[in-house]
C-alpha cells in the first residue's frame, strides 16, 4: 500500500464527506468559530489590559514628598538610603518651582486657580525609579515605610496597589477566557462529534462494503477523524479572521472618536503564538469530536 | 483453498449448521445450494469471517479463519472478492467509482485504478457505462458491476451469496458464464444459490445442506451426469423443471 497515495484518498474522503453534509459542516465550523471568537475576545482583552499594566509600572515612579523645611543633608541621606536600598534605579530631585511648572503644563487650564493662593502650594520632591523587578520584591514595602518615617518626608505616593489590583483583574479576564474557551470549545468538540457521527450514518453502506472488502480499519474510520479535525481547524481560522476584522473595527473606532483613554487600551493584537494556540486549540477540539464519533462502535 | 471441520453454529439457541465438514481446492467452481434457512449464506459469513464459528474449524488457504484476530480479517478479505443478490452499490457514485473506490482506500494510485477498472468493467462489458450511476442501470448490469467490484482487487477467491436471486434467467446464465470466465482464470469460485436449474446448466460440483435448516451432514450432487462425483455420492436429483411439467 503507498501509504502517501492512501493518505491523499482519506483527505479526499474527508472533504467529500464534509462537502456532502454541507449545511450540518457549516453549523459545526460556525459554532467553533464563535467559541474560539469569545475566547479570543477574552486573550485580547487580557493582552491589552496586560500592556496597559506593564507600561504603568513601567512608567510608575516613587514620590517621596519633602517638608517644607527639610534641609539639603536629609535630602542627601534619603537619596543616599534609597540608592543604596537595591531596588531603586535613580533618584530625581523635583524642585517646588518645578512642580509648578509640571502642573502648568499638564493642567493649563487650571493655572489661574492655582495662581490665586498665596505662596507656591506645590511641594519639593524626590522621585525614585524603581529598578525592574521591584514592584514585586517583598522588601519595598518595607523601604516605603523606612522613607515615610523620615523626618524629611511628608508622604510617600506609590500608587503599587492599584496596579496589583489591576493585574489581578487582567490575570482574572485571562483565567475566565480560559475557562469560558474550555467549556466552548468541549461544546464545540460535542457538535463536531455529532456531525462525524452524521456523516457516518450517511456512509454506512460505504462503511460496510469497505469492511466486507478488506480495507484496514485506519481507511475506514480515517476519514471520519480527519473530517473532524478539518472542521476544527477551519473553525480555528474562521475565529481568527472575525478577531482580526473585530479589532481592525474597534481601533477603527477608538480612532473615529479620538478618545484618548481608549486608545491606551487598544494597542495591540493577539500575538503570533497566541494566534496559533486559537487555531491549535480549534483543530484539538476537531480531533476531540472526530475521535468521539469514529470510536469502532460508533463506525 | 477451503476446508470446513465439524463446524457448528447457533444463532439465539437454534442451530443452523451442525458439523459441518466439506473441502473445495484451488481453482474449483462449486455451489452451494439447499432451502431457505439452510445456513448458505451463513456458510459464507463464516469464509469472511462476518461470523465466528460456534465449533469447528474453518481453513481458507491454510489460514484458521474462527481463530484469526480481528485485526487480520481485512487481510483474509483482501483475498477474497464478494457479490451480494442486492448488489451493494453506493447510488451516490458512478459505475466506474463503485469498482474502483476500494482500491482508493488501498492507496491504489489514479492511473493504476483506472486501468484495473476499466480492465474489469470490459470484462463484464459495461465498460462504456463507466460514468452511469446504478439507477441508470438494469438489475443484469448491476449485478455485473459489483461482480466488477468483486474482481478490481484480483481476488483468490469468489464469494458470491444468491448473485442471480434477482435476475431472470438469461440474465442469470449471463451473470454464471461471467463466473465460469472467472474460473477459467484460475479464480476459486463458490456460489450460493437456491436455483436448481441454473446449477444444473452449468454444470458444477454441488454441495447441498439440507434437513430443514439444520445441517447433519453434507450432501454432494452432481448435476451434470458425466461428473465423476456423481456417481461416488449416488445423490438424486431434484428433476428439471421441464421433467416436471
């Protein structure tokens, strides 16, 4: 037996068979192809949310605010401790009039209120760059503290907890896409195995006088497995275009309203690994349902 | 080529062959024949191995069929080709599809099935129907085709259950002249049939189960007088219908 000729013949079979039962494949690839969607939706929504976390920590700095009175070596021995703490990169003094500036530039608007009170409300600062890795060491709580009791120190803004918060959120959306994708997709298996089992029903004469001819059994229930897979496949695919025209929409979208928050959450697609697991994920599925039909008591 | 050793089967408690012993070589063209309910075709799916054999021993071409694994049935089918009284054909598929989808599943290439088809389908002259479905075709010329479909895979062996039970008569003696072609070829050819006449024209050894269905024994006929075993079992007849009249 040349077993690239016998190989050829099973696809054949396959997409025969799928091509006879046209309407029942269609159903079956679209139902995949939505599961897979929904969990794409979710990994896009995880990856974006997931950049979005990774440039504010990137961009995340600790402000060490001074008293007003503070003097040049407390100023010196906070820097000296903060650098000699292993988890800051570089330290930034932040003058008052500097702050001032900032706030002129950030908020115009607000310039003339802010011009109203007496004095310069803005207090000096020391900004910390924290080293990468750090957000997540268990000893910066401990040195935010030690700078906050410094008798330089005001206050100490590190916004850290909303961007836990904020991670758990995007780890929780992943974990949901995971699950929701899970339990589709073993639904989409189910529909892929019901239409196999459909495609079988409709081949039993073939399957019999196959049988009573001697073709081995891998030719026999080959096909029915490789509709399966096929299926799963083009669903996979099929997903991944509709997530492609989504997004392309969305960012279609975000740039028609020129909403800038929007913009900070859609970045990016789905990357190429990702984009493969959707499709790999689709033809396991395939591979799931045909199995499950093409069992020797199903065929 | 076939051997059959006190070999018994029941289906649901009633005993349908009881031991049943018979031997058919190389090369042979036998029928089987009896009453309906006598077990032939039973005998058949016992050769192909559709039923295991409650006790007994069947050998084709040495190998023990009722002890074979069912991983190795394909390969004892393989050498054998099968035609059925209601043919089998797949109405979706042509003629020439019909014939050669079994070689497609072999891993057959295009070229070679298409040389094997139209070998057989000229030899049972319906070559130029090869792109008709089985409806567009009389019952003769389907039979033909799973005859075709029987030979594409050049069998060691021809099983054919009741092949002419739907045929008329000239239908039927064109369908056996096929078979004797076949024969001729160097085919092992058995055929079961409950249409005396028939076997009686052509004129081949017989072996007959009997006895309401159950079998007891084997009897062996010889339907032409000049046939050598005739005289050694000494069986009459049943008489041409003719004779009858």
């Amino acid at each position: 037996m040349r077993r690239g000729a016998a190989f050829a013949s099973l696809l054949d079979e396959a997409l025969a068979g799928l091509w006879r039962a046209r309407r029942v494949t269609v159903v079956s690839i679209l139902q995949i192809s939505f599961s897979l969607f929904l969990v794409g939706l979710f990994l896009l929504a995880a990856e974006n949310l997931g950049g979005v976390v990774d440039t504010l920590r990137e961009e995340t700095a600790v402000t060490v605010y001074l008293r007003s009175g503070a003097d040049e070596a407390s100023k010196a021995a906070l820097e000296r401790t903060a650098l000699a703490s292993r988890l800051v990169a570089a330290v930034r003094r932040v003058s008052a009039e500097e702050a001032r500036g900032r706030f002129a530039r950030s908020f115009g608007n607000l310039t003339e209120a802010a011009g109203t009170l007496s004095g310069n409300p803005f207090p000096a600062s020391v900004e910390l760059d924290l080293l990468p890795g750090a957000i997540s060491s268990a000893a910066l709580r401990p040195f935010l503290a030690n700078l906050a009791a410094s008798p330089a120190v005001e206050e100490v803004q590190f916004d850290v907890d909303w961007v836990r918060r904020l991670r758990g959120v995007v780890r929780l959306v992943a974990a949901a896409g995971v699950a929701a994708g899970t339990f589709l997709a073993l639904g989409a298996a189910f529909t892929i195995a019901n239409v196999v089992r459909l495609t079988i029903l409709l081949h039993r004469d073939e399957i019999d006088i196959l049988r009573l001819v001697g073709a081995p059994e891998v030719l026999i229930r080959g096909p029915f497995l490789l509709g399966g897979v096929l299926q799963g496949l083009l669903g996979g695919l099929v997903a991944l275009g509709l997530l492609a025209v989504a997004f392309r929409g969305l960012l279609f979208f975000v740039a028609s309203t020129e909403n800038v928050l929007l913009g900070v959450f859609v970045v990016r697609f789905l990357s190429p690994a990702v984009c493969g697991i959707l499709v790999l994920g689709g033809t396991l599925a395939g591979l799931l349902g045909g199995t499950i039909a093409s069992r020797r008591g199903h065929v | 080529m076939i051997e059959f050793y006190r070999v018994s089967k029941e289906y649901h408690g009633r005993r349908v062959l009881k031991n049943l012993s018979f031997q058919i070589a190389q090369g042979e063209f036998v029928f089987l024949t009896g009453p309906s309910g006598a077990g032939k075709t039973t005998v058949l799916k016992l050769l192909y191995r559709a039923e295991g054999p409650g006790e007994g021993q069947i050998l084709v071409n040495g190998r023990n069929v009722g002890a074979m694994s069912p991983g190795r049935v394909p390969e004892l089918r393989r050498t054998m080709g099968i035609v059925f009284q209601d043919y089998k054909l797949l109405p979706s598929r042509t003629v020439f599809e019909n014939v050669s989808f079994v070689l497609k599943f072999l891993g057959v290439p295009l070229a070679e099935r298409r040389r094997r088809a139209y070998h057989v389908l000229r030899m049972v002259e319906l070559h130029h129907r090869a792109n008709a479905l089985p409806e567009e075709l009389s019952g003769g010329e389907q039979q033909r085709v799973a005859l075709a479909r029987a030979l594409v895979n050049e069998p060691e062996l021809l099983i054919a259950d009741e092949p002419t039970g739907n045929l008329d008569h000239r239908l039927a003696q064109e369908v056996m002249r096929l078979f004797s072609q076949i024969n001729v070829r160097g085919t092992t050819v058995l055929v079961a049939t409950h249409d005396v006449n028939l076997i009686r024209e052509t004129g081949r050894r017989c072996l007959t189960l009997d006895r309401g269905g159950v079998l007891e024994g084997l009897v062996e006929a010889a339907l032409p007088p000049q046939a050598s075993w005739r005289r050694e079992s000494g069986v009459k007849l049943p008489p041409r219908e003719e004779e009858t009249r």
